[in-house]
C-alpha cells in the first residue's frame, strides 16, 4: 500500500486546502471498499494520509464498484465514476471525504513540467487529453456498432428511434384519416342540394 499512501499524498500537498480540511480529523480512520480489494487509511496530524494504527475501527467506510466506475470512467470521467460512489459512516467525516472526491484533481502538467520543462509537458497534457477523446469515441463507435447488430440482426429488437418515428408516423395517418373524413362530409353535403336539383330540373 505503500505506493498508494505516497501518491495520495502527494495529490493533499499539491492542493493546500484539501490538507487543510483533513487536518481536523486526525486520527480518524478510512476504509474504501473497492471490490474485489480494499484498503484503510487514517489522517495524520498534518492532514496527509498513512497506515493506521491497529484496532481503529474506521469512522467511515467508502464503497466503489471498481468494474462499473472503470467502465463508466472512459466515457464520462470523474463524474460518471461519482455516481457509483456510495460513503457510509460518521456525517461530518464522510462529508469531507465527499467534497475531496469531488475536487482533488492531479496537476499532470505541474509534475511532468519539472522534468520536461512547461513547453514539453502541456505538449504531453494535451496529447494524453486528446488519446482519451479517441479512445472515447472509438469506445462510443464499437457500442453503436454493436447496437446496430443487435437491432438489426436481432428482428426480436426494435431500435428506440425507429420505434418514436413509427409513433410518429401512426400519428401523421390518424390526422390525415381525420381530415379526410371530414371533407368527404363536406362533399356530401354540397352533392345532396345539387343532385335534388338536377333531378327537379328532369321531372320538369
């Protein structure tokens, strides 16, 4: 876990305020369920995260479906996986924790700048934001893809816009239906004076 703990805390020094938040909760102790694995953590005094101590039980305990928030990660991101987020325990604690998960955000460019230099890391930023898009858009192209198989090939499925045009269109007959009856009354009734008249005109 010791990779992890050193990652995190370099996440809470980059953001200032988040150690700031944490600071008042020293002590407290974390678990995040992240099935199929888990792992516990416990604020230390300067508001940063290590191991805990034995025997705490944990004042909160943070659940996250790891194989759907991945999958749900490609296309929306930090907020897709959000949803799937479930935080149980002390109120203010988990509040905290909350509004962390929320706003803690990796400065890519900030690290890779000390190494490569500002130019070179907004370059590789840029081209890592630009990798997921692709990624996403092929990821979105392949569902289509597969839904329209499945619509297609599948005569048991029935493609949810070709459904909404149908209704459209059953719509659209049912009016010109009723328009049309409505003018063929009206032909009657202007076709019953006429035909009175024409047979008064023979009988003359």
């Amino acid at each position: 876990m010791q990779p992890l703990l050193l990652a995190l805390n370099h996440l809470l020094r980059q953001e200032p305020w988040a150690q700031e938040t944490l600071r008042p909760f020293a002590g407290r102790v974390a678990r995040f369920d992240l099935a199929p694995m888990s792992m516990t953590l416990q604020v230390d005094a300067t508001g940063l995260v290590t191991a805990p101590e034995p025997d705490i039980a944990p004042a909160v305990t943070v659940v996250v479906p790891l194989a759907a928030a991945a999958s749900d990660y490609a296309t929306g991101g930090q907020a897709a996986v959000l949803k799937h987020v479930r935080i149980e325990g002390e109120a203010e604690f988990a509040n905290i924790l909350s509004t962390l998960l929320r706003n803690l955000r990796w400065d890519a460019a900030e690290d890779l700048s000390r190494v490569f230099g500002d130019v070179i890391a907004q370059r590789m930023v840029s081209g890592a934001q630009a990798a997921r898009i692709e990624a996403t858009r092929v990821g979105r192209s392949l569902a289509e893809s597969v839904a329209s198989y499945l619509t297609d090939e599948q005569p048991t499925l029935v493609r949810h816009a070709r459904l909404t045009q149908f209704a459209a269109d059953v719509a659209a007959l049912r009016d010109t239906e009723a328009r049309l009856v409505k003018r063929l009354e009206r032909l009657e009734k202007l076709e019953r004076p006429a035909a009175r008249t024409a047979r008064r005109g023979e009988s003359a």
